[in-house]
C-alpha cells in the first residue's frame, strides 16, 4: 500500500479531533481578544487589552483561584484517605462486602445537583434538620452557609460526600489487581499490618493513586454545580471557585470576550499545575 | 301593544344583563382558572381569541422556571392553545439565566423563541432585538387602563418594547397582628421607651426588628425574626439595596440622578447617603433568621410568607402570598410605603439635608417582548394580549406564587382584593400603598443602560462582602464605585448617559 494512504485513514479521527478539541480551544483564544458584550456583540479586535485586565485589574479572579486550590486540595485529600480506607475495608473478606461496595458507590450515581439541593436544605440554618438536631443536643445553631469560614467546609463535606466513592472505586480496583506474593512475603516475614501497610501496600498503590488524585484534582478543579447551588459563591465572595467566577462574567454579566481570556487563563494554569504536583506527587510517592 | 313594547324592553333588558355572565359561565366552565370573574369581554377576551385560528402553527416561548412566571406563562399557554388550535412550546429557564437564553440567540441573528421572558432592566439591551409592540396592541382598552409608570417601564423614548403584564415595586410588609397589638406597644414602649407602630424610617425598623428577633411572639412554639431581606449575591439583591439606599439618596433637591451625576457620569453609590443605607443593612444581618444573609427572592417570600418574621420588603409576591386562604397569616398583615429616612444626602452641598424623605423604588418587573426575527409576530402579540386580559389578570394578580402584580388603575381598587377574601382594611392599605407610590414625585426607576448586568453585578458584590463583613460598608461601596468607573470608561459614558437619561427623565417627572 502505497504510504500516503495510510494518512487518508487518519483524516477522519483528525477532523473530529479538531471539530471537537482543536476548534473550541482556537476559538477562546480569538474570542479572548475581543470585546464581546451584551452592547458590543461582535468579535472586534482589541488585542490584548483583557489580559491586562485580568493580571492587573481583577482581584478577584485571583482570589477566587487560590480559593479554588484550597477547596479543590482539601476535597481531594480527604477522598483520597477515605476512598482508600473504604477500599481496604471491603478488600478484605468481611461479611456483606457486596453489598458496602455497592452501598459506597451511591453517592456518586446520584445527580450533583439535586444532591446538592438536598445538601442545602439540610444545611438550612433556620429551616434544616441538621441544626434541629444539634438544637436537640444543645449545640447553637451553625451558620452552616451564611459563615464565611464554616460556608467552606460545607462546600468540601458536600464534595466529600459526592466524590469519595470514585476514589474509592480506582483504588479498590487498584488494590484488587495487586500481585499476592509480596504480601505472603511480609506475612511469612512475621510484619503488622500497620508494616505491611506501610512498606507493602502504599508503595504498590502509589501509581494508582497518582492517578486517582490527579483525575480528581482536575475534577475537582472545575468544581461549580455545587457552589452554585449551595451558596451560590456567599457569603460574600467567601466559596466563589474559579470556574464559577467564570461562569458569572460570562453568562450573567455577558461579558464573553473577558470570559474567554478568564478561561483561557484558567486553562493554562491548569495545566502548568497540574503537571508539577504530578512530578512532585511521584517523585514523593514512587520510590525507585 | 303596550304590553308587547314592555315585554320586548324587558327581553332586551335581559339579555343585555345576563349576556356577559352566559359568557361567562360558558368560558368560566372550560377555563376553571377565571371562575371568579368569567370572561371579560375586550379584544383579546377568551371570546375574541376563540375566533382566531391558529391550527398548524407552533409558538416557542422562553419564560421563567415554574412557580412565578413560569407557572402563568404554561396556563395561558395551554388555554391559547385551546382557544385557537395553535401549538405552543414552553421553555422553563431559571432567572439567572434569561438574559443569556435569549442574548445568545439574538446576537447570533437566530429566534429560537418567539417570544422571550426576563425583567424590564434588560430593555435597554434587548430592544434593538425585539419587536415594538403595534399600535393596534397600545390602543386597546386593556393597554389604556396600564399606569403611566408602567408605561414607561415598558417603553424606550415612547416605543413600547415590552408587553405589560406585571407592575412591580418595593415596597413594606409587616405584622399587623403584632404590629397592632395593645400589650405589645405597651411592652416595647417599656422596653425601648418608643411607640411601636408602622416604622416610618429604617431606623425604626431596625429598632423594631431588633426587638422582636428570636423569640416566640406569636405563640406557635417556634421562634420568630426581626426580617426577612433578599441578601443573598446574585439573587436580585441589588434592588433590596437600592430600596435601603432611597431615602438616604434620593434627594427631591437634586434632580440629576441617583446611580450617577447624569452632568458628570461620576458614580453615586459611595456617597455617605448608600453607605449609611448599607451600615443599617449590615446591621440587620443580626435580626433575620438564621441564614438570612443567604436568602433569596424565594426564601424571602417563604419567611415572611410563612410567619416567621415581622417585617419585610420587596416585590408584591410575599404579601399576595401571606393573605392567601392557606397562609398561617392570612389577614395577619399590613402594607406601607418604603420606611423613609429623617435626613438626605445632598451631594451638592456635599451635606446631609435635615427632614424626612422617602422614595418609592419602582423596582423592574417581569417583562415580555417579540423577537423581531420571529415569525409568528402576530400569533406571538395574541398570546401576550391575551395573557394579560382583564379576566386572566384579575385572577393572576390574587396568585401569589405567580408573580404578577398590580400595574392597572382598576388593580388599585378595594373591591378587586376583598372579592379574593382579604379584609376590607388591609385590602385599603394594600392599595393605598400602590397608589401613594404612583403619586409620589420623588421615585427611583431601575438601572436601564447598557451594561445595566455588569453595573448590578459590581453593586451586589461590594454589598455581599460588607454584609459578609469582608469589608466595612466603605470600603465595599469605594470598591463598587471603582468598579462602575471601569465600566463606564468600557461601555462609553456617553452611551451610558444618552440611555441613563431616559430613567433620570422619569424620576424627575419631565416624562
């Protein structure tokens, strides 16, 4: 076969790719030189005047960053000890391990936000049966979503919840596709479980981790449908995530053009993170 | 012969008498929903539109979620459908996202939606896109009975962009069984050495408010609030501020502007008469109930609606909703004016000018247009005529969950609420309220210029962190005036000023 026809195969996968991948990310990048608005509708050109309105004008987007990094690294942190400590449980033979397994996974099939509508009414400072039942044990109400502190760890609970069972599901996978001998090794050897756990388990787990942290930072990353429902950014600015800040120039304000360049931004930072705490991750996590 | 003439007269007499009420009951039959009234005759009565025939023709409509407009949009929707044969399709979209529901569409020259729903802020940006609404639809009787303030909330420099079909404004509910009560003035007055009455100022309402947060003074075994307030970023919370900041800044003394200088396009909203209205709002996060400062229109509505606070304000939609049969308030509760304010800001003495002043907030309201890219204008113009009919209105209007409010003279008649069960007393102060503020010479109308969202957006941020106490009431306002200098300079101050005129014209009464 002549060589230049394998190419004619590859036409087809290249032109979904770029429909789909290479288009929409070309697309931002123009749109994000534009001025596009609600009283402006056109793709103009004004060069890079929204990059300098995002790096030297715009606080917020910046805060509202580094409150993502906090939300996003805790959620995952927290998913990443309780997946694995669900995971373990249900590896070993105990009785009705089907039925946990199944029962772990439910908070993930449900809809994030009709969970989260659910999550607020429970949270409801006046109207929610969780402050009933603290009022019942003699603790005051909590201001659940009106605090600007305790408003962020109502997000990262809420999160927790809906997310832990993915972790859980890589890392029972991970753990269930680890090789037997190096744990009859450390068991002929006489170690604990704390030892095997330690220098046995950990270790062989640490590339399905990686994994699993860094498909969950990027989830978590672009976490909005929970903010948006639950505190809609409040009180204040106190739970806005980047994504959700986005979403607000973009679609409520109409500011399409400087939503582009906030994502675009957004995009590349992403990236560029999300490389390097995949280098630090492994170069902490896999002992050569 | 005599005999004859007289039978014949009586004939006649009759069924002149009864003809409207065999209408009536014809209509009132299939249409449950006008039961109280039957059929209005008028051109776009039930009678009317059953004689158009739309058979084979579908009409798109982007309308709000359901309750509120969305609710009404669906009933007229189905009952059109019936009357003329015509098939139309009902979009549900949440408030936040009308705007961009049918700005997405109209800037790419699309109608997905023949007709669109969203507040009568958007005018400003929708109306190169919408269809003014024909002369023959702005002569009918319905339209002539619309009041002038609506009129103009509907319209752009005399076009009429928007159909009429809710009025809204600001305006205050309270307690009156409380309010109203001999021993609990004589135990405020002990406690405060003040009169407990309807508060007159925000301070009083605050005091008020102050005093009867968190405790159980209705007796039904849960603990009340002081207010329940729209606070919650995002969630139409701007136009809770601007009601607070009226008395404080809208001056009769200085015509011009309230959100801008309209000479210099220099921003107000930092001036000490806001930042006094947001120094009482912080301090009224400690007399709502708990997890006030998340409350949205709905949660509002909920709250003073289900007797968990004594006062609170915003659009009709609360009270309509606490004087239905099935509150636990029905007939508990009273409407006043806006509280005023014993001084005003002067901005250009640069002095607080000494006396009482209130100003009314004419508030946006649900609006509704045409898209001009649409094909189905005039099946599109029957539907918005139609839905707001003398009959469909009257029974929309005592639905509190509906959203549609008063904006006709006749709305502002006692009889139309006592019909609906409300006592004679509270149906005078409601309507008196109304009409007091169509009187008032010293209104404040809603932000209509381009980029109106953005200028909303900037105010509501700035106002959710002081009330978050992320910043103090200066500070949050300064940042929001820097922010509207930016949007100014973005959109063009003389773009904002040529359509910010159109609004100061209104409030200075020159239209």
């Amino acid at each position: 076969m002549n060589f230049k026809h394998k190419f004619v195969f590859l036409f087809p996968g290249l032109f979904v790719l770029i429909g789909i991948l290479i288009f929409p990310i070309i697309f931002t990048i123009r749109l994000s030189l534009s001025g596009w608005n609600s009283y402006t509708p056109e793709m103009n050109f004004i060069g890079i005047t929204n990059y300098i309105r995002l790096f030297t004008d715009d606080p917020r987007f910046w805060e509202s960053f580094f409150r993502l990094s906090f939300l996003s690294v805790t959620t995952v942190i927290l998913q990443y000890i309780i997946g694995f400590a669900l995971a373990m449980m249900v590896w070993r033979e105990i009785k009705f391990k089907r039925f946990f397994r199944v029962i772990f996974l439910v908070p993930m099939m449900t809809t994030p936000v009709i969970m989260t509508v659910i999550w607020r009414t429970f949270f409801h400072e006046s109207l929610g049966p969780v402050n009933d039942l603290l009022g019942g044990l003699g603790v005051k109400p909590i201001l659940w979503l009106s605090d600007p502190v305790i408003a962020k760890f109502t997000v990262i609970i809420v999160e927790v919840w809906q997310w832990t069972p993915f972790m859980f599901l890589l890392l029972l996978a991970g753990l269930l596709s680890l090789p037997k001998e190096p744990f009859l090794a450390a068991a002929i050897d006489g170690a604990s479980p704390f030892r095997k756990f330690v220098y046995v388990t950990f270790p062989l787990m640490a590339p399905i981790s990686i994994g699993a942290i860094i498909i969950r930072l990027i989830e978590a990353s672009k976490i909005m449908d929970t903010v948006f429902v639950l505190t809609s950014g409040g009180p204040g600015t106190a739970t806005e995530t980047s994504s959700f800040y986005i979403y607000i120039k973009g679609l409520r304000e109409f500011q399409m053009g400087y939503a582009a360049t906030l994502s675009f931004t957004y995009l590349v930072i992403m990236i560029i993170s999300l490389t390097i705490i995949a280098k630090v991750l492994t170069k902490l996590m896999i002992k050569e | 012969m005599k005999t004859i003439k007289t039978c014949v007269t009586a004939l006649i007499s009759a069924l002149l008498v009864f003809s409207p009420v065999a209408y009536a009951d014809k209509w009132s039959d299939q249409f449950p929903h006008i039961k109280a009234t039957g059929d209005i005759p008028g051109d776009c009565s039930y009678e009317s539109m059953s004689k158009k025939n739309y058979k084979g023709k579908t009409l798109k409509i982007n309308t709000h979620a359901v309750p509120v407009m969305g609710e009404p949009t669906a009933l007229h929707a189905e009952q059109f459908a019936k009357l003329t044969g015509a098939k139309v399709d009902v979009t549900h979209t949440p408030a936040g996202d009308l705007y961009a529901k049918a700005m997405v569409p109209f800037q790419a020259g699309q109608a997905p939606y023949d007709i669109v729903f969203g507040f009568s802020n958007f005018i400003n940006d929708w109306r190169r896109y919408l269809e003014p609404v024909p002369k023959k639809y702005v002569e009918m009787k319905q339209m002539k009975d619309v009041t002038p303030s609506h009129i103009g909330v509907a319209s752009w420099d005399g076009v009429m962009y928007q159909f009429p079909v809710d009025g809204d404004r600001h305006y205050l509910k309270y307690r009156k069984d409380v309010i109203d009560n001999p021993e609990y003035q004589k135990q405020y007055k002990e406690a405060t050495g003040k009169e407990l009455k309807v508060p007159t100022t925000w301070k009083e309402y605050g005091e008020m408010a102050a005093y009867f947060n968190g405790w159980d003074w209705d007796g039904d075994g849960e603990k009340e609030y002081g207010s329940a307030e729209v606070m919650k970023k995002d969630d139409l919370m701007y136009a809770a501020f601007y009601s607070r900041s009226a008395a404080y800044s809208k001056n009769p003394k200085t015509p011009g502007g309230f959100f801008f200088d309209l000479e210099t396009m220099k921003p107000l909203i930092n001036n000490p008469g806001f930042v006094e209205a947001l120094t009482d709002w912080v301090a009224a996060t400690k007399y709502v109930p708990p997890g006030g400062i998340n409350f949205g229109l709905g949660d509002e509505i909920g709250s003073f609606g289900g007797g968990q606070t004594l006062f609170s304000f915003s659009w009709d939609d609360a009270f309509v909703a606490a004087m239905q049969p099935d509150s636990p308030i029905n007939n508990k509760v009273g409407a006043a004016q806006l509280p005023g304010a014993t001084k005003v800001w002067n901005r250009k003495t640069n002095s607080w000018d000494e006396g009482f002043n209130q100003a009314p907030f004419f508030v946006w309201g649900w609006a509704v247009g045409v898209a001009k890219k649409s094909k189905e204008k005039e099946m599109a113009f029957d539907y918005l005529c139609f839905f707001a009919n003398e009959a469909n209105h009257q029974a929309d209007i005592g639905i509190g969950r509906f959203g549609v409010n008063p904006f006709r003279n006749d709305d502002f008649k006692v009889d139309v609420w006592t019909q609906i069960g409300w006592d004679k007393d509270i149906a005078q102060s409601y309507v008196d309220t109304l009409a007091q503020m169509e009187q008032s010479k010293n209104r404040v109308f809603p932000l209509r210029v381009p980029g109106t969202f953005e200028f909303n957006a900037a105010l509501a941020t700035a106002a959710a962190k002081a009330l978050a106490g992320q910043l103090s009431p200066q500070a949050a306002l300064d940042e929001a005036a820097k922010q509207w200098e930016d949007i100014l300079n973005r959109v063009g101050k003389d773009n904002v000023r040529k359509a910010y005129a159109v609004g100061v014209a209104m409030e200075d009464n020159k239209q």
